[in-house]
C-alpha cells in the first residue's frame, strides 16, 4: 500500500518517466511475444527462434537500465533524514524502489499481451486484414506457461536490478564487486545523517570545500575540488572492446553477410560480438569522461573551465556510463544498417520495434541520468550562486561539458561503427 500512494502522489515528471518504464516493457514484451509466435509458426527450425528469442536480450537490458535510472531519481524513494525513525530506513526504501518498478513493468507487459492478443485476433477479430496472422501464428493455440513466463521477464529483471543497485550497503567483497558494476561507489554512505544540526554543518562544510575559494571576495568565482581517484573499468573495458570487434570478425567472415535470423551460428556470433564491445563501451566510458575533464582542465585553464572539468570528473561515473550505451547503440544501428544493404532482407516490423525500445530507451537513460547529475549538484549550485557566480558561467560551463564530450565520444563512435560493419560490408 505505502508503495502505491507514493506511486500516486508523485509529481507529474516521475509520473513520466514511470509510464516510459511501462512503454519500455511493453515493447519489450511484445518483442518476447513475437519471438513465441515466430518460433510456434515455424517448429522445423528451432535456431531461428531460439535466436530470435536471444536478440531480444538487447531491448530487455535497455528496460533493466531505464529502470534503474529512473529509480535513482524518484525523490520519493530517496533516503532523507529522520526517515529510519518511522520505519523507512534503507531496506524499506529499496523494496518500495523495486516494488514501483515491478508495477510500471507489470502494467507494461500488460499492455503487451493485450495488443499481442488483438493483433492474432483473440480478442476482437483480426485486424489490418490480417497481417500479423502469419507473423504471430495466430493460427496456433498460445502455450499460456510460456506466455506468464516471458512477460514476467522483464519485471523481474528490473525489479532485481533496482534492488541490487540501491539496497543497503556493506563491506563484504561481493557487495563492493556489485557496487562498481552498478557504477555505484563502494563504502559510500546508505542515507544522510539523521540529526538537523550535523547535516547542516556538512552541508556548509560541503559548499565551502565545494567552492575551492575564498568566500569573502564576491568577485570570485567558486570552483569544486577535483576528484581524487578515477573511475575504475577502463582496461576492462578496452579488453572486452577489442574482444567484441574480434567476435564480429569473426562472425563476418562468410560472403555474403550472414543474416541474423536465418543462420543460427553467425547471428549468435554477431550478437555475442555486438554485447562485449557494448559492455566495452559502458566500462570505458567513465574513464574518457574523467579524460575529457582532465583535459578541459589544461594548459592554465579559467574558473569556466576548471568548474566544467571538475564537474565532469566528478559526474564520470554517472554520467559515463550511458553515454557509452549511447555510443554502443549508435555504432550497431550503423553496422545494422549496413549488414542489411543489397541483397539482405529488409527490416521487418519487430527489428524495427525492437531499435526504437533499444534507442528509446537509451536517450530516456541519459536524460534521466543528467536529471540525476544535476539533483546531485544542488548544493554545489546553491553555493556558486551564493558566492556570487553568475547564472550564464554555469549555463556556459553545462554548454562546454556538452562540447567536450561529444568530441571525445563523438569519434569513438565512428570508429567504433566502422569497425564494427568493416567484417560484415565485405
């Protein structure tokens, strides 16, 4: 009951970014459901559905990520002072956390299920003259086990992946193992101090360390301090980058381009391929975006330029990682592009859905992630302003974060995106 009134009593922009997790899963349902009916209109080759069913991996870790996302940002769920006094303490809050994301998942599937079942005319007669008959199977009864069993998928995943990023911290090896692979730092802090009076003499202890400079002079520009170490993951990362271009050259040897659902072994191969250089991606790109901040930094740098480098180095994590699911999405929609030219198979309609889900989801995860950023940064900004910075240095300094990054990330991936399609344009 606690989790639907927060549900409900939410403002109108969490309410959005819920309904896109149910839009999320909805489409990623409906993918699961097309793989059935594929694979119940064509029993002589269980490769091809099986593969189909393997591909839609794809979309359900982009709903997983969207999920977690919008999680971290819901202000209702978040850990504030005196919450452990009535029963809301850290373990409450990520069970409300994950229990919100298995009914916007649910209510997602639902919607699945239902244009799924009006599609193959269960419902209402077949519509659109019948055209997603043969796609569907409508002609075959549905297996309601395997039905219950795919579209659970999606919130269980996400329910799981939220609980495992925001439950209550500890030191145990395997904790702090989840807490980098969920991009969260280790040993940091469940929730705030509960009494008034400390968090009050942090939170000014924190704007003057955050200001870098003195306080007296309203001329002067405040700064936040640089961070003190980097984002681990980047040789990782590297690795398993150059694993993934080496999986896709592999997978691309043959001529013509193999087609990803009529031959089993080489679209496996491709999948496989196109997953580790994404994992690649998502573990480097904290790095480059700690780089990126090192470098708007050198050569005798400003108070603009300082506070955008610092901000960087300080967001990498957070704002790293989807950007690298950005740049993966972005290079294999290219080497899609390309391994479907000439005489391959055009796109049908559930390739077609399941790159919107994947694309969807993954620009609502960045914005999401730079909503997050930005609440972290409120009492930095409030201390900036309040020594006198003015508001157009930090729009000018968000302005030179975004140019910085897209001239790191933007040649990444193109790179990325050619090596990528070179195996398979042959």
């Amino acid at each position: 009951m606690l989790a639907l009134r927060l549900t409900r009593a939410a403002r109108p922009a969490v309410q959005l970014r819920r309904l896109l997790v149910a839009a999320a899963s909805a489409g990623t349902g409906f993918l699961l459901l097309g793989s059935l009916g594929y694979a119940l209109g064509h029993p002589t080759t269980p490769g091809a559905g099986a593969l189909r069913l393997a591909w839609c991996l794809v979309p359900l870790a982009a709903t997983a990520y969207l999920a977690l996302a919008v999680a971290r940002t819901d202000p209702g769920t978040r850990p504030r002072p005196g919450l452990s006094a009535v029963g809301l303490g850290p373990g409450r809050l990520m069970a409300i956390s994950a229990l919100t994301t298995a009914l916007s998942c649910v209510l997602g599937s639902l919607v699945a299920l239902m244009f799924f079942l009006h599609l193959r005319g269960d419902i209402t007669g077949m519509p659109f003259d019948g055209d997603g008959a043969k796609l569907l199977a409508a002609d075959q009864p549905l297996p309601v086990p395997a039905v219950l069993t795919l579209l659970t998928l999606a919130p269980a995943v996400a329910s799981l992946t939220v609980a495992l990023a925001l439950r209550p911290r500890d030191g145990r090896p395997g904790a702090r193992w989840f807490d980098t692979a969920l991009g969260r730092r280790p040993g940091a802090a469940a929730e705030p101090p509960a009494d008034d009076e400390s968090a009050g003499e942090s939170d000014d202890a924190g704007a003057g360390a955050g200001a870098g400079a003195t306080v007296g002079a309203p001329d002067a520009v405040a700064v936040p301090p640089a961070p003190r170490e980097a984002p681990d993951g980047f040789p990782w990362g590297v690795a398993a980058l150059a694993g993934g271009l080496a999986v896709q050259a592999y997978a691309g040897r043959v001529t013509p381009a193999p087609s990803l659902a009529a031959l089993p072994a080489e679209g496996a191969a491709v999948l496989v391929g196109w997953m580790l250089t994404a994992l690649g991606l998502v573990l480097a790109a904290p790095g480059l975006t700690f780089l990126a901040g090192l470098l708007l930094q050198s050569t005798r740098p400003g108070a603009l330029r300082l506070l955008a480098g610092r901000v960087l180095m300080a967001e990498a994590t957070r704002i790293g990682r989807p950007l690298g699911v950005l740049c993966a999405v972005v290079s294999a929609a290219f080497a899609m592009t390309v391994l479907y030219d000439g005489s391959a198979p055009p796109f049908g309609p559930l390739t077609l859905l399941g790159t919107l889900v994947v694309a969807g989801c993954t620009l609502a995860t960045l914005l999401t992630a730079a909503v997050e950023a930005r609440q972290s940064r409120a009492d930095t900004t409030a201390a900036l302003l309040r020594l006198g910075a003015p508001a157009t240095m930090l729009r000018s300094a968000a302005a030179l974060r975004a140019a910085a990054l897209l001239a790191v990330f933007g040649p990444l991936t193109l790179l990325i995106a050619y090596l990528s399609a070179l195996p398979t344009s042959r």
